[in-house]
C-alpha cells in the first residue's frame, strides 16, 4: 500500500484523535486494576519504541502479555459466539453464491483510547450490511501507540451475531512512517525449542478475547531472505496454531520471500509460499486485469481456489465514487476472477461534513455503498458506475431458530428508548448491541409507487432505531425484512410492533414458507391481517405503540421469509416498524449473579458479575434513585461494564444499581442490586 494511505492512522493517531480523559501511561507490565475506562487492546511485538509514549497512549508487549493479568479482558472479550449463516436464493439476478466473496479493511477508530464499550456519541461507523461481508479486519496501527491490534467486543459481538468472522490487524509500517525492522524481527522471534512464541502468544489473545484470527501486514522494508525465510516459517505455525482453535490468518501482499518490500499485485512467486502458509491473500491494489486473471488461475492451480485471493479495491477516499475495473474482478455474464478486498469501507461516515454526520446521513451513504444508486437489492440500476457489493455476491442471513426478534437497533442513536418512552437523552454508540439486521436494503414489491424506506432516530421502541417507510404509496407495497429458515410449531406467532403517524395504512405480515422460483423473483409470501379483524389477534398498546400477535394458522414446515405488506387508503404515509419478532412462547430469562464494584474512583465506577445462565442478549444497568425511579446507564453484551461521573442525589448515602439479564425477546430477568457507598 502506498504511504499516503496510512496519514489517518500514523499522524492523526495518538494527539488529535485521542480524549481528554486519558489512560496513564504504563511501560510493559500490565496495568494494575483501577476505575479507568477501559480500550481496546494493542500492543507491539516485544521492544518498545525510545522515550515516552504520548497523551493517552500505553506501550505494552505482547510477548509479556496474560490473560490472567489483563485488567480489561473482562471489558473488550466477545460474548457472542459466531453464528452459521445460509444463503437464500439472490435478490436479484446478477448476484451470485459460491464465488467472490468480500473482505473488509475498517478502522472503527484510533490504535489508542478506542473504547472498549462504546461511547456516548451517535457519530460512528455503525456498519450493518454485514450479509455481503466475509472477513472483516480491525484495521489499524501506528509507530508511536502499537502495531497489534485486538478487535473491541462490540464490533466482534455485532459481526458474529450476523455470521462475519474478524481478524486482528498485525501492521509492521513503511519505515517513511515510523517503521523499525526490528519490530518485524521481534514478531518472528524463536525460542529455545525452535518455536515462535508470539504465534502462540498471538492465538491465545484470539481465544481469550473470542475473535477469529489475524492480518498480518509486514510493511517494513530492509529485510533480506534470512528474515523472509523466519517470516515464512513463523506464518506457517501461526495458521497451524490457529487452525488448530478455529481461528485463520490472511496475508497482505507486501512482503516477499527474499525479506524485501515489493507489493506484487498478483499471486506471483514472490508471495506464494506466504499465501499458501495462509488461508487467504490481500492483493495490494496494483493489479490489472491481466494480472488478476493469473492469480486467480495460480490459485486453482495450487488447489487453494481464486477466492481465497482478496482483490484490493481502496474506497479510502472517494468510496461509491471510486473508479474500478470491475469486470476484472467480478464480470458480469461469466464468473467471477476473484473475491473483493475493501479498503476502508468507512468512508461512508468520514466523507460526511463534521455538521452532517447525523446517523440518518451516514446510513443513506452506507445504503448506496453496499446497496447501489437504485438502494434496492431487487432492482439494481445497469447504469452504475458503482458496482455495489449487492449487485455482484448473494447476502446471507443467521436467522435460523426461534425466538427471534429485532427492534432494528443499528447500535447508535441519539436518544435510548424502553417500549417508546425516552429513557436516557444522551446520544451513544455500542454496536454490541445491535441487531441482526435486513440484509435487503430496501427491497420493495410494489406495482405502483415506491415508498422509501430506512431506518430512523426520531423515534423507535427500543434501543435507538426504528424502521420508517414514507411516501405516498398508491399500490399495496410489500418491504422485505428478513431471509429465515425458521421452524413453525403449533403455537408459533409472529408479533409486530408499529405505529401509524401519517395516512391511513393497513398492514399485513407477509409470510413465505417455500424460496422464490429464482434469482430476483418475489418470496412466495401468504398475507396474514396484522388489523385486529378475529380473536386470535391479540393487540397491545403502550405510548402510541401497537403490538400485535398474529398466529401462524395454517402455515407449517418452515418460514423462508418475513416481510409487511403495507395498503394506504391515499395520501401521504408515515408508518414506523419498532420491533418484530417470531417466537412460540416466553420465557424470562435468569437474572446474573455476583453483581459487585470492581474499583472506584470518586463517581467513576468499574463493575462486574457472572454471567446469567442460558442465552442473554445483552445486560442492561440502571441507577435506582431515592424517589424510586430508574435512569438509564448503558447496556452491554459483557460481564463488566464502566460508569462515570456518578454523584450522591440529595441525602443518599450510597448509590443503588439494578442490573438486568435481557433475553432475545427483550424480556428482561429480575433485578440484581448493587451499593456502593459515598
């Protein structure tokens, strides 16, 4: 990659984009236990660079790095497992399965003082098209903070929710920017026995923290064949390592055999032996047609596949406006060359004004990105310059058992909502808490108008978001939802939550129990009255929300698809879709247990307890006051959670917190009590 491409992450890193409230500065022994916020983890090799790390910034080692002593392991380790996914029939009938796939370079946000549980502002990266994305790379690094980088849980808790693996990022930079060799030679290091340390230290971060793997991007020049022949080996028992617990290890096109730095472009004798050391390859974005049509012909050759090559494509700067070759890498008419490799997707919030970067802004670029200038999966524009991730690669979906629901939370907002009454003001991001989304964004069956669909902040259910469809549809309008591969029991019901601001609008639940005949064509849906017209819909309204049970009667087998049929009587429509949800019964879940402070510091709190038994969707924390109300402090999918600027209310003598188990029907368990005194 070309140095400009690092200015963010390199110069920008440690002064500008760190936050006042810093954490002290430590040399390489792990941090004691305090009420400090928790970040995200990084590290370099072994050495540390001369003088003192900058404001904000800790310089640790890897190679002295436990579990047992990681003070913040608890904060930053992943609580959701990675989901299966399956691939329904494509939207439309360009996108295919089986061939290219999509990898992701993101930087969430700097190496240094990256919070571990989000933060209390509604500008951030909230990606959510994770149906088209296969790998995503924590992106990241710097010279002066560290070069390895742990994923935060709320990014790994969000990506394996909806079936995306994520890989750590191990950078060694371009010495132009601060890179030193003997970085690289720490990485390879060997012990006594001929092994590498750090390829097991390396794993065992993965496992401890729960995320899937490592990049390893060695781009520092003045190698020579003895350290490109270490580097090769310590790759080797690197994939061993990781293979051996699940995990994988993709390569960045940088590094060659005989040590030195030459980005090849190609899968090129230069590189081979380190891609088939990996599971796959980044190849940088020097490539041509030509090239690309090599590789991808090498690979089959050496029985790995062409998809295990990540063509490079970098959005950095100018993101859905990028010009790139598309038929070199996905052609349309015959197969694809190669799998897509992203550089920086996140350019959809960055490119955003400062004064424009409300969450509504951000997703309308993120929707064109991934989706395309028609943001409709269904009916992709021909004339595109921009080949949208959806035109080319089949979404996929984990929704696949019941009880499932969604109040379709982006993971940021600008208020926090409880069955639609605003219970903290304050705007936050925490993308652990994020929902498996729509992966068709926004698909629409309509033979007359089409209405616009997105999600939206001025209002929701739960969470922060809220599904809004507006416009002045003439002809009843079908909005896909959700691709499932749920079973239908005898008491199985599908329950929505909406209501009506504008226009009259009869709503349907549409239901499919069969795939579409094809590639394009509408799921084979039965309309089910969301109205109440009989007895067996049971109505519930609580704020100006309706919830509405509808059984399954008749239906059996499995649900394929999930969507609303919407009918205005005429006019304008304003219709908003706070929560869906498809179950057979409920169940409350157990509340957690040893619910205890783990430091204080004044009001800055850090506090912890033991999981609740069975499945939890995220645990929510709020402050009991003395007039017997409750105000909102955060929510986390994490055994610990970090409050601050906690103050006594008038003639309190300690502080009370409620702690609650949420399940996946954001039922939530009994409350857990925690004091602590002033």
């Amino acid at each position: 990659m070309n140095p400009t491409r690092r200015t963010v992450l390199i110069t920008a890193g440690a002064a500008a984009l760190t936050p006042a409230l810093s954490v002290p500065s430590a040399q390489a022994a792990p941090r004691a236990a305090a009420a400090t916020p928790p970040y995200a983890s990084y590290w370099y090799p072994d050495s540390l660079p001369a003088g003192s790390p900058g404001p904000g910034v800790t310089w640790r080692s890897l190679k002295n790095w436990r579990a047992a002593d990681d003070p913040d392991l608890a904060f930053n380790a992943a609580s959701i497992p990675l989901a299966a996914r399956f691939t329904p029939v494509p939207a439309n009938t360009t996108a295919r399965s089986g061939q290219a796939r999509v990898q992701a370079l993101v930087s969430f946000g700097p190496t240094s003082a990256n919070p571990s549980q989000g933060s209390a502002t509604a500008d951030y990266y909230a990606l959510t098209h994770w149906a088209y994305i296969d790998e995503l790379v924590f992106w990241g690094g710097s010279a002066g903070e560290g070069l390895i980088l742990a994923p935060n849980a709320p990014v790994v808790d969000a990506a394996h929710r909806h079936g995306v693996p994520v890989l750590g990022n191990i950078f060694l930079p371009p010495v132009a920017y601060g890179g030193q060799l003997q970085w690289t030679r720490d990485l390879v290091q060997k012990d006594a026995t001929g092994h590498y340390p750090l390829a097991a230290r390396l794993v065992a971060v993965a496992a401890a923290y729960g995320f899937d793997g490592w990049f390893v991007n060695a781009e520092t020049s003045g190698g020579n064949t003895a350290l490109g022949t270490a580097m090769l080996g310590f790759l080797k028992e690197l994939k061993a390592l990781a293979a051996a617990k699940g995990q994988r290890v993709t390569w960045y096109d940088a590094m060659t055999v005989n040590g030195t730095v030459s980005w090849q472009g190609a899968l090129t004798s230069q590189n081979q032996a380190f891609f088939q050391a990996a599971d796959d390859m980044f190849v940088d974005f020097r490539w041509s047609a030509a090239t690309l049509a090599a590789s991808g012909t090498k690979a089959d050759q050496l029985g790995r596949g062409r998809y295990d090559l990540w063509a490079g494509v970098d959005v950095e700067s100018n993101g859905s406006g990028t010009s790139v070759n598309w038929d070199a890498i996905v052609p349309a008419g015959k197969a694809h060359v190669t799998s897509i490799g992203l550089y920086r997707p996140e350019w959809t919030r960055n490119h955003l004004p400062a004064d424009q970067r409300a969450p509504e802004d951000f997703h309308a670029a993120d929707d064109r990105f991934w989706t395309g200038r028609s943001l409709d999966p269904s009916r992709p524009d021909p004339s595109d310059p921009w080949r949208a991730p959806a035109v080319s690669v089949a979404d996929r979906s984990t929704v696949t058992s019941v009880p499932f629901a969604s109040v379709f939370n982006t993971g940021h907002g600008l208020r926090w909502y409880e069955e639609g009454t605003v219970t903290s003001e304050a705007p936050w991001n925490h993308l652990g808490l994020q929902d498996r989304l729509p992966s068709r964004r926004w698909a629409v069956r309509t033979a007359g108008q089409r209405p616009a669909v997105s999600f939206d902040f001025a209002d929701a259910w739960r969470g922060g978001s809220s599904l809004l469809v507006a416009g002045e549809p003439d002809q009843p309008a079908v909005v896909d939802l959700y691709a499932t591969r749920l079973p239908i029991g005898a008491n199985t019901v599908v329950e929505l939550t909406y209501r009506s601001e504008a226009g009259e609008v009869t709503v349907e639940a549409a239901v499919a129990t069969a795939e579409p005949d094809g590639p394009g064509a509408t799921p084979p849906y039965t309309y089910l009255p969301v109205n109440p017209v009989d007895n067996e819909v049971r109505v519930r309204s609580v704020n100006g929300w309706q919830t509405v049970t509808v059984p399954l009667t008749g239906l059996s087998g499995t649900v394929h698809a999930l969507g609303v049929r919407l009918t205005a009587a005429g006019g304008p429509v304003r219709w908003r879709l706070g929560g869906l949800a498809v179950r057979d019964g409920v169940t409350a879940p157990a509340a957690p247990s040893g619910a205890r402070v783990t430091a204080a510091n004044g009001g800055d709190l850090r506090l912890a307890w033991t999981a609740a038994p069975g499945a939890v969707r995220h645990y929510t924390l709020h402050r009991l006051l003395p007039d017997g109300t409750r105000r909102f402090l955060g929510a986390t999918g994490q055994r610990a959670y970090f409050v601050a600027g906690q103050r006594p209310e008038q003639g309190e003598t300690a502080a009370r917190f409620e702690l609650r188990a949420v399940g996946e029907l954001y039922n939530a368990s009994a409350p857990v009590t925690v004091t602590h005194p002033w």
